[in-house]
C-alpha cells in the first residue's frame, strides 16, 4: 500500500530545512538475561573491561571531533561520559551484580543503569535530570561494544537520508556520516538540551515527539524535514519543497550577526522601542532565550510539569519547578501561563483526556479543565504565587472566553493571597493577572475583559482557528487556515486598539509572533510586544531595526482596507 502524501507536526528542536530519504536508524538487539558459572564470572569482569577501554576510546574520539567541530563548551558533554565510565562507584555496582547474582555483564549494566536512571527521574533540580541520558549513553555504549553492535543507516544508492529513530543520544548524533544525513526525526528525545544543542551547532535540522514515528514512516519514503516549525512532510512535490525553502534565506542568520545584535536595542530604524520575549517550556528553550537577549519570558508553558509524571504533579514540586525558571531569568518578567491541556495535548492520568472527545478544540480545554478541578487549580495557583517572591511573575489565563472565568480565578488567586499573609509565607502582592485572547467572545467583550486584568497576550495560533472554524491539525482544510484572513487582521487591530484606549499592554505569543514576514504589520496593528521561540529572537530583532513606525501603520492601514487574501499576501510581499 503507497502511503499518501501528508504533513506531520512534532516539535522543532533545531532550526533548518532538510530534504532526503528516510533512514530508519535500528536499535541494538534486547538485551537477554543470562546465568554464568561461577567459573565464568572472572572471564564476564575481563569483557566488562575490555568494553569500558573501548567505549572511553570511543568518547575521548567523539570528544576531540567536537572540540574542533563545534567547541570546547559542547566537548564538555562527553568529558562527563567519560567520567561516568571512570566512575568508581558505578563501575563497582556493575562488577558486584556479575559476581553476586552470576549474570552476564550487558544484563549487569542495563539493570544498574536502569537503577540509576530511576533516582535522577525522581529529582526536582533540572541540570541532574539531564544526567539521565548521560546515563542511557554509557549504558548501551557499553552494551553495544559488548554485544559487537555497530549502529548504521545507509541506504544502497548512497542518497541523502533523513534519519528516523525512537531516539538519538549525543554520542550517536556526533557518530553519524553528516556529509549525508540532511534532518533527524525522532519520538523520544525533545526535550534533550545536549541533543538539542549539538544539533544546532552542526546546522542540521531536529524534530521530535513523533509518536510511533518508526511504524509510521517507511525506509527510503522522500521526505523534508522543517526545523523552524516541527513538521514533516512525506513525498513532497517540487512546488511543495520549493515552497518550504524559500523561506529558509528569509531566517538564517550568522552567529557574528548575532553577536552583532545582541549590542544593539530592539527599536525600529525611527526609535520606536519593541520588546521581544520568549515562549518556553524547557531549559534549552531558556539558554536561548538568554543567549538572544529577550526581554523576558512572554509565555512559561506548565504543561511540561505535567506530562513529564504519572500523577499531578504536587505544589511544592511547581513551586520548585517555577522558582528556578524565575531565579534564572531575572530581573526580567516570567509570564507563567496556567494549564493548558486538551484539544492536541494530552495527559494519561487526567480524567478528562483519557479518551479523544467527538470535538477535542470544541471540548474540555486549558482554563475549562483547571475550572473543572479547582483543587488541581488551587496548587498551580499556590505554586504560581509563591514563585512571585523570587523575582517578577505575571499570571497568564488560557482561552478566556468572557469576564465570569477571570473572576472566577481572581477569586481563588485573593483567597490564597490572604491566607498566604496569614501564614507569613512570602509573595508579590502586585503579582499581575493576564488574559490570553484566543477566542472571538473574548475579542467582542474585550473591552470588558481588560477592566479584570493588567495585561492580555494574543494567542494567534488559536485565534485564527476559531475565527475561521478552521482544525489547524486537520491536514484536509489546512489551506483555509490563513493568518492573512481579512477577519483575523480586524480582529487584531480591534485587540490592539481596546488595549492601547486602557491603557494596558497587548502582546503576540502566537506563531504570527516568530514569523518575520508578519512582524512590520504586527507593529502597525499596535503591537509593541511579541513573544515568539527564543531561536526566531535574532531574525525578528533584525528586521524590527529595519522598519519605521510610520511605514508599519500605513502598511496595517493599506492591509485593513482590502478584503480579498491574495491582495493582503500581496501587500505585504508573501
């Protein structure tokens, strides 16, 4: 059966565009439990030997090859796999399981590193948990040397080849021929920042948290892989890879360049200052978005708190969980959106999402969920609030659709509050509430919304769908999904103006927000403040320098004139 032509969405790890064939990259043999006699056990510690010389070997290559390649910094990541192979305490766990429970030495590893595995998961602090894939690196380095498994990924006519895979660790990224490999797509692996990091650097293209991606994509199947948005289109035609491409010039920007801009402030060619901002959800997303210099996070997304655990995650673990993400982006404001589950995100446990409703988008979403279980609320609120004593919060509200919700909120948020005075436990007292406008009963009541809060930030991704009854996930309609929709660019002017008569900011945290070819009509519309992936901060900070304030208004004036999508498009040069 030929499979069909078809988009799939991820998330973008590493920025780029790549184009080959798909190479799916096979994982080592299970590894099988096996007794020995105690007259073997000598002979299993002289193998286990001999695969901890080869392996540190092996990593003293990899870490000399990115030394020169990328930088001493990177270099760094396999100093400590070296290190854990030299680990005296390690090593002896692996030897006492041989000698004692008379096992063969990959069941020995694979058992003491799974056991190692499982107390770095139960950590709060970030910088151990990223020592899990360390962990899993060693382990089946070690395994793989013992077993004699070379991992490869060719195919027969030596073409260019995106490689598919559960999951890639550092070491096998930087083993890999790059001279062919054009783009990764993987399951596991997202949130990895060391993967993460050695993939930007080599400018090849990342996307992961494909689920079931190795069922789902053939051998050999054309593929392009799109770094900037986490997407993956299978058997792309000519005009669909040109199109990918040609925006590829329009976001490439140097790290001179960027060392460049990081100097210089965020104001248009006129003097008009704009502030850019960060969404994150991780501590790559964070590295980055202080490397560029943002002004802040304009959108910390919770759900990664939650869907990284098997239950609700408690306050205390939050409240730590928040705390360091505040401590490391001050003095600069954190905006901490609350739960934002439902429609495409899911968790196991919750009772609501255990089975896809008729509608997901339509159904039990962000604000409604946490609405619906006020305990589960009441801890990321408590969690929220004590965060804002370790630097600036701002409390963001998804997918308002009127005035009751935000009271509702309020309500809880000040009882807390006073209990918190009670109890002398410490917390901003002007802790700012936000809005997030994703809905059109939010835009036709805006004015009304904005007397309940400080601040509202524009989720355009959700904003268009409703207003164009349009299933952004849906890849049969996904042509009417068009941000350049006459209705969406009103609906933003009108947000924008209601703001600016309250005299309250309005921010984009929408994708309209990282997209350079939107950023002069987002500035003409009145927004000043745009919240976008820290890797698209450089390129929208060198376009924002290259326009006026003038020429923005009268381009958003030219563009809320025409009433036809492919004038807009025109207007502004897509």
């Amino acid at each position: 059966m030929v499979q069909k032509q078809t988009r799939i969405t991820g998330i973008a790890i590493s920025p780029g565009i790549g184009y080959g064939k798909a190479c799916i990259w096979g994982t080592a043999p299970a590894v099988k439990r096996r007794k020995i006699r105690v007259g073997q056990v000598s002979s299993e510690l002289k193998r286990l030997e001999k695969a901890v010389d080869m392996s540190l070997k092996q990593i003293f290559d990899i870490r000399d090859k990115v030394s020169d390649k990328i930088g001493e910094k990177e270099a760094d990541i396999f100093g400590a796999h070296a290190m854990l192979l030299r680990d005296p305490v390690l090593m002896a766990q692996v030897e006492k399981t041989i000698v004692e429970q008379r096992i063969n030495a990959e069941a020995a590893i694979e058992e003491v590193i799974d056991e190692s595995v499982k107390v770095y998961a139960t950590t709060n602090e970030m910088y151990l948990k990223e020592r899990i894939q360390d962990f899993r690196d060693v382990g089946r380095r070690l395994v793989d040397n013992l077993a004699g498994f070379n991992q490869e990924c060719l195919l027969a006519d030596e073409s260019d080849i995106i490689v598919i895979a559960a999951e890639i660790t550092p070491s096998q990224l930087m083993e890999a021929d790059h001279s062919k490999i054009k783009g990764f797509v993987t399951e596991m692996g997202g949130e990895t920042s060391h993967v993460a990091i050695l993939a930007r650097s080599l400018g090849i293209p990342l996307v992961s948290g494909i689920s079931n991606v190795l069922n789902r994509i053939k051998a050999g199947l054309p593929l392009l892989v799109n770094g900037f948005n986490g997407t993956i289109l299978r058997q792309p035609s000519n005009n669909e890879i040109k199109a990918e491409k040609k925006e590829f010039p329009r976001i490439v920007i140097s790290e001179s360049e960027i060392e460049k801009l990081n100097k210089l402030p965020v104001e248009t060619a006129d003097g008009h200052p704009v502030t850019l901002m960060a969404n994150v959800r991780s501590q790559t997303d964070i590295m980055f978005a202080k490397k560029f210099q943002s002004a802040g996070i304009g959108l910390y997304r919770t759900e990664l708190a939650f869907n990284n655990k098997n239950s609700f995650p408690s306050e205390e673990y939050q409240f730590n969980t928040y705390k360091e993400v505040v401590q490391q982006i001050a003095p600069h404001p954190v905006t901490i959106r609350t739960l934002d589950l439902g429609g495409d995100k899911f968790s196991p446990y919750y009772p609501y999402l255990k089975k896809r409703e008729l509608n997901p988008y339509l159904g039990m979403r962000a604000i409604r969920i946490s609405l619906a279980r006020p305990d589960i609320l009441r801890d990321q609120l408590r969690a929220i609030v004590r965060a804002s004593a370790h630097g600036q919060v701002k409390l963001l509200l998804p997918m308002i659709s009127g005035v009751e919700e935000i009271r509702r909120i309020k309500r809880m948020l000040y009882r807390i509050m006073r209990n918190f005075q009670k109890e002398g436990i410490p917390f901003d007292p002007d802790l700012r509430i936000g809005a997030m406008i994703e809905i059109p009963s939010a835009v036709i009541v805006i004015s009304s919304i904005l007397k309940e809060v400080d601040f509202i930030s524009v989720g355009t991704n959700d904003l268009i769908q409703y207003t164009l009854a349009v299933d952004r996930s849906n890849e049969t309609v996904s042509q009417y999904y068009e941000p350049m929709h006459p209705a969406v660019l009103h609906l933003l002017k009108q947000i924008a103006a209601a703001a600016n008569r309250e005299k309250k900011e309005a921010s984009i945290c929408g994708e309209m927000a990282a997209d350079v070819r939107y950023t002069k009509l987002l500035i003409g519309l009145g927004y000043n403040v745009l919240s976008m992936s820290s890797l698209f901060i450089p390129q929208i900070k060198r376009v924002v320098r290259t326009i006026t304030q003038d020429s923005a208004r009268e381009l958003a004036y030219k563009a809320l004139n025409l009433w036809e999508i492919k004038k807009i498009k025109k207007l502004i040069h897509l």
